[in-house]
C-alpha cells in the first residue's frame, strides 16, 4: 500500500478528495458524459485517477478505468479526453498523450468592445470561457490592457495607494474600485481553478489622460508600488508582459518598476517582454535579484516560424506570438507547433477572436487542439471559409520569399472559392485582397513566361492580370506605383502587337511538369559534438535531376545556410567537424535541381520545413586500461548448478 502511495495520487469517483479546482473541473466533465450516455451506476464506481511519477508534466495515459496524469493539469486534460470518448462511444480506449508544445497562449486585448460591457464583472461568462480554454487545452491567457482599452495603465481603476492618494481617475469612485478589483481576482481565480496560466499584458505605462495627479518624477515609483500590490491582491497572476522599447526610459522602467516588484512579490512571477528590450543591463539585474525572464518574440503575419537564415538562439526563454486573424487553418497551426522545436521556443501565442465572435469557439479549439495534439483530428465545427481565409493569409507569406510561380497561383484561388460560397461579409476584405494578390502573381508568372518565350499569349494575359490587379490596388487605396510601370510596357507592347498584321496561331509553349523523384533521408535526432556528421540522401531516378545541395546552418552560430553540392547519382553529404564545433540545434534541408527549378525535402509547406539535430556531447563509458578479455557464456550444466544454488539458499 505504501509503494502505491509514493507512486501515485488515487482519486476515486464518489468521493472526490480536496484537490485543484482543475481536476475538480474535469471529473465533473467526467460525470456528465457518463450520466449523457445512461451507463448503469456501477460504471461511476470503477473509474480512478492518479497522478503518476513517471509522467512529464501535462501528458496522460487512458488505460480502461483508469486515468493519470503527469501534473494536475494532465490529469484534467485525462479526464476530458475521457469524457469525450464515453460521450463519442461509450468507451474508452487506451491511449498515451504528451504535449507538443508546452505553453498554448491565447492574448486577449480589452479594446472597449461590446462584449466587455456587458460580460467583464459577469462570473458566469469567464467561468464558460475558461471551460472553453481547458477543454481546447489552451494553458496560458494574457489579457491585455493597452492604450485602446479602458484602463491604461489597470492601477488607478483597481485601487487607491497610500502615498499615491492624488492619484486618481476622472469618473471612477472608490467603489467602482473596488468592484473593478474584485472582477480582476475572480478572472485571475477562474484561470487557475481551470489549470490557465494567467498574464497580466501592460501595453502601455504611459497615464492616460482621464489619470490625474500623477507627477513624471512620481510614475516610476507608482508603477513599482502598484504593481507590487496588484500581485498581492491578485496570487493567481503567474507573469506580467512589460511592452516597453529598446531605449534608457524603457529599460529604466523594466530595472527600477518591474524587476524589483516582481522580486518582492514573495513567490514566482515571471517578467515577459520584447527580446528588443532584453539588453544586458535588464538581463544582469534580473539575475542578481532571482527574477525569471522570458522574451515574448512577434512574428509577422502569416509566419509559423521565424526566418531560418537568420534565425538565432535568446539568451532567456521564448515564446512566439503568432500574428493571426480571426480564422484559423488547421495546416498552420500545425507548422506553427512543429516550428516551435526549431530554435527551442517553449511555444506560441495568438491573438484569437473576442468570445463573442461566431467561430471563437471553433477558432479555440483549432489552435489549443491541434497545438497541444497536432495529430489530433481537425475540428469538426471549423468552417472551410474560416479555413480557407487562414490559409490565404499563409500562402501569401510564403509567396512573398520565393519566386512567383503558378502553384502559389492556384492556392490563393483555390482559397478564394470558399469565401466567396459563404457569403459571409467578415469575409470581404480580405477576398478582395486575395483576388489581388492572386492576380499580381499570375501576372508576374505569365510576365516571366513571356520574357522567355516571347509569345503573344503570355503577353495577353499579363498585360490583362496586371490592368485587373492595379484595379483592385485603386479601388482599395494599395501602393502600385512598382507594378504600374510594368503594366504601362506590357500595355504599350499589346498595342503594338494589336496594331501589326495577325500571325499564325501558336501553342503557348508550357513545359511539361516534371514528376518529382523518390527523395529519402532518415534524419538523426542527436549528434556528437566536433565530429563529422553523414548525411544520407537517396533520390531515384535521377533522370531529370540536374544537382543535389544540402543547405545546414547551426543556430547558435552567426551568418546564413552553409551549402554543399554532390553530383545527382552519389549524394554523399558530411558536414564537417568544425562547422560542429559547439552544442545547439543543427537545422538542414535539400535542394534537388532540375531544369524547371528545384524540389525542396522538406517541403516549405512541410509542417516542419527543416531537418532539426541535437547538436550535444555524447556521454562516453570509461573504459579499463586494459579491458577483460570477452568470456565465453556459461554452459548448460553450469547454469543449472546456479540455479539450483539460488533456490537452496
């Protein structure tokens, strides 16, 4: 009984123990599904949960009546999968879940919405939309107060500070204070009774003008304070995010407000901010006063991973914040988990939809789902044109760093299709942006071809993609100016074509596509440190293969992607020792050329669009001097008399 004990923490059904709020939420998701499905009373009376030792945090195992998990959280995140099995069949099915990613956070920035008029001080609705978080196992929420909500900075609409007493905003009483404050610590407890991290967001520190009695010399020595109280008034806040700039006033405010504050809060609070404002001074005063540190990295719209050549490791922990608009692609979501091995990231944040949109909901379980499970089944209530309106927004990222081509082309129509069968009109802006960008790239593709070949046809149609393409660009007040002169030649060039007698109708002379070949490559998951490290390719056939190059960079080195080329019918790669010389993360890909252009392994659309190795030192069993010589194994008649000795004694 003891040895079971020190192994895990039995929970059973009837008669739950005091535990977290955040398995408490799960076993009541339990009970209803097996209630919903009518199974006889003495089903509820085989069902256990424990948390196990030898899980990792956040992952669980389903085994038939039985469910653990590696922390609480995990132990939640069991509980839910199981209800949804008994709610789906019945049954459970044995399984075992590790986290992909291990934060999933959700931002959600207060902009005076309608929403947060009629819902911000009511219990019921951030006690659903946490339950919507957990069940989509999103684990962390930053709810951001920014120039554009009501409160920049929060601490005067919270309470009032002795010494501070001038401080005060226009409107606002002491109870409208206090009832403010109360709401503050209810959203923060709801988190943390459903297992979410929460992050207090300051986007701004700059007083809004409706604060008064706030002095320049006194703002400094007020956000320290108050902030100091807020974590006081609030123990659930896990981390704060300081979005401050690179510059002296910045960094003051992170060394003299910040850091101290979260240093005096008595328990662990992480201090978040941008990795611009990250500078040794802020890095050094963290670390004499024990404050952790992480580095909230923005990236740019459509990109699930930063940029690979110039990519570089932090000197603290990072977590990207994916820019996204308010539909969500199962596929990018899916690069965005992957990607977040590549650079070591502990993961990701998105900026998702208000509660109140139609499709939050499915857009929550899209990105909590799928980032914490990315083979986990794409979400049954996501629509295509919420779909499709993502995966416009990541074509066109891609677009944007490689040369146009026609398969980028038919993407971007094909993701106009479904927006425009939905009629939806939260649609209609980026449609016609869509059919732009769709029109410009044709245009360029067809320009090329034309350049080329010199044919009239492809001159017709550029000439016609690119007067559509400035139309759109005009009727949506869109900078033209680069591809107004190009449309104006091929336009004038029309003319003339139109002008002279007609010639013989040709075929447009469009090269066959080629059929890529079988490109195999068995990636290493770690290597040893300063030693070569061979790289197999195999490409068959190589009819239409011009050359084979293998592109490797380490992380934590400066400068771009190393190449090394091989002739296409013996593709042997090594990298050599000294491009090795230090641990990290060693990231590759490879190019086989042919006459059209390149295949790429992996794919730039792959979920993962590098090959990643562990780059590490390899623990090495010391070894005698002189080792024994190898013995023979024992014989029959000897293994017998051993056993028969073992059971004498």
């Amino acid at each position: 009984m003891s040895w079971w004990i020190r192994r895990s923490l039995v929970i059973c059904l009837l008669a739950p123990r005091a535990q977290a709020g955040a398995v408490d939420f799960g076993w009541n998701e339990l009970r209803q599904a097996i209630a919903e499905r009518r199974l006889p009373p003495s089903v509820t009376r085989q069902f256990a949960a424990e948390i196990s030792m030898t899980e990792q945090p956040e992952a669980y195992t389903i085994a038939p009546w039985r469910v653990s998990g590696g922390d609480l959280r995990g132990l939640m995140y069991g509980l839910l999968d199981a209800a949804e099995q008994i709610r789906k069949t019945g049954r459970l099915a044995s399984s075992h879940v590790t986290p992909a990613v291990a934060i999933r956070g959700l931002r959600l920035r207060l902009r005076k919405q309608e929403w947060e008029q009629k819902s911000f001080h009511d219990r019921a609705f951030w006690s659903r939309f946490f339950e919507t978080l957990a069940r989509s196992r999103f684990n962390r929420l930053q709810l951001a107060f920014g120039p554009d909500s009501n409160w920049a900075p929060p601490y005067p609409y919270l309470f009032s500070l002795a010494h501070f007493e001038s401080v005060e905003v226009e409107g606002v009483t002491a109870l409208d204070r206090r009832r403010n404050l109360d709401t503050l610590r209810m959203i923060t407890q709801a988190a943390l009774d459903h297992s979410v991290d929460f992050t207090l967001g300051l986007w701004t520190q700059t007083p809004a003008p409706q604060v008064k009695g706030l002095a320049p010399d006194l703002l400094i020595p007020y956000l320290r304070s108050a902030l100091l109280h807020l974590l006081a008034e609030c123990p659930a806040i896990r981390a704060v995010y300081f979005h401050v700039e690179a510059d002296p006033a910045g960094g003051r405010l992170i060394e003299e407000a910040g850091i101290p504050a979260l240093e005096e809060a008595g328990r662990l609070v992480t201090l978040e901010l941008p990795p611009r404002a990250a500078t040794p001074r802020v890095l050094e005063a963290a670390r004499q006063q024990g404050v952790a540190l992480r580095a909230i990295e923005q990236l740019s719209e459509g990109v699930a991973v930063p940029p690979l050549d110039t990519l570089h490791p932090y000197p603290i922990p990072t977590l990207r914040a994916v820019s996204t608009s308010a539909w969500a692609d199962p596929a990018f979501v899916r690069r965005v988990a992957y990607g977040a091995q590549v650079g070591s990231a502990q993961g990701f944040e998105v900026e998702g939809p208000p509660p109140d949109a139609p499709d939050a909901d499915a857009y929550y379980e899209c990105w909590g789902r799928l980032g914490f499970q990315p083979s986990h089944p794409d979400p049954p209530n996501l629509s295509p044109a919420s779909a499709a309106a993502a995966r416009a927004i990541a074509d066109w990222a891609i677009a944007r760093d490689q040369p146009p081509d026609l398969d980028i082309v038919q993407r971007l129509h094909a993701d106009i299709l479904p927006m425009e069968r939905s009629g939806g009109r939260e649609y209609d802006g980026l449609l016609q942006l869509t059919r732009y960008r769709a029109r410009l790239l044709w245009a360029e593709v067809m320009d090329g071809v034309y350049q080329r070949t010199r044919h009239e046809s492809a001159l017709r149609v550029a000439a016609g993609q690119y007067a559509a393409a400035m139309r759109l660009a005009k009727a949506m007040n869109l900078p033209s100016e680069k591809w107004q002169q190009r449309a104006s030649e091929l336009g004038e060039l029309l003319k003339q074509v139109d002008a002279e007698p007609p010639a013989k109708i040709t075929a447009l002379p469009w090269p066959k596509p080629l059929t890529p070949p079988a490109i195999v490559h068995k990636p290493l998951k770690a290597a040893a440190i300063a030693k070569p490290l061979p790289v197999p390719l195999t490409v068959w056939p190589v009819q239409n293969v011009t050359a084979i190059r293998l592109r490797y960079r380490m992380i934590s080195s400066g400068g771009g992607f190393r190449t090394m080329e091989a002739p296409p019918r013996l593709p042997r790669f090594t990298i050599p020792a000294g491009d090795l010389a230090e641990s990290g993360q060693l990231i590759y890909y490879f190019e086989v050329a042919h006459a059209g252009g390149v295949w790429r392994l992996p794919d730039i659309r792959a979920p993962l669009p590098v090959f990643v190795t562990d780059i590490r030192k390899v623990p090495v069993k010391a070894e005698a001097e002189n080792p024994p010589e190898p013995r023979s194994p024992p014989s029959r008649k000897a293994r017998r008399n051993a056993a028969s000795s073992a059971v004498s004694q």
